[in-house]
C-alpha cells in the first residue's frame, strides 16, 4: 500500500468517526453523557499516570440544567411551562389558474 493510499484511508477514518460521535451525541445525547462519564471514570483510576487523570478531568461531563422532561438535554425549548398556540382551522380555497 503506498502512502498516499494510506493517508487518503486514515482521513476517510478520522472523518467517519467524527461524524458518528456527532451523530451519536446529537441524536442521543443522555446516552453518550454516560458513555463520556464511563470512559472519564476508567481514566480516573489511582494507578493511571496523571495525564490519563488530568484528561479524565476534562472528560467529565457538564452537569445540566435539567429540563422538566428528565432527560437532561434541555436543548429543544419544549420544557417549561408554556402553553402551545391554538391554531384556528383556515378553509382551504381552491382558484383556478389563469390561462395565458
């Protein structure tokens, strides 16, 4: 295999597994906060040297808000209080098209 090869196959790598842990962490966002608590709690072990710690440190997830939902996010704007806008039915009007 040839380097250019090589480098094209470990871009293509590095881009499809940035896109998943978007996706993963956009599409399921409770889920990959445990995963990144898991991961920075495995770091955080007393026999691990201390830049494994210190990068545990900074792999700890934020604590959120908490949204009334329970799920944590927060990010959608649909928890809180607020009632949703009635919307009044509108009749739906047929006209005919002009013919030119």
């Amino acid at each position: 295999m040839s380097t250019p090869m090589l480098v094209q196959g470990v871009v293509i790598a590095l881009v499809v597994g940035w896109s998943a842990l978007f996706a993963l962490r956009r599409l399921l966002p409770v889920t990959s906060r445990r995963a990144q608590a898991r991961l920075a709690g495995w770091f955080d072990r007393p026999a691990l040297p201390a830049a494994l710690r210190g990068l545990a440190r900074r792999l700890q997830p934020t604590s959120s808000s908490g949204g009334s939902c329970a799920d944590g996010c927060s990010s959608c704007g649909g928890c809180g209080t607020a009632k949703p806008a009635v919307v009044e039915a509108q009749p739906l009007v047929f006209r005919p098209r002009a013919k030119t």
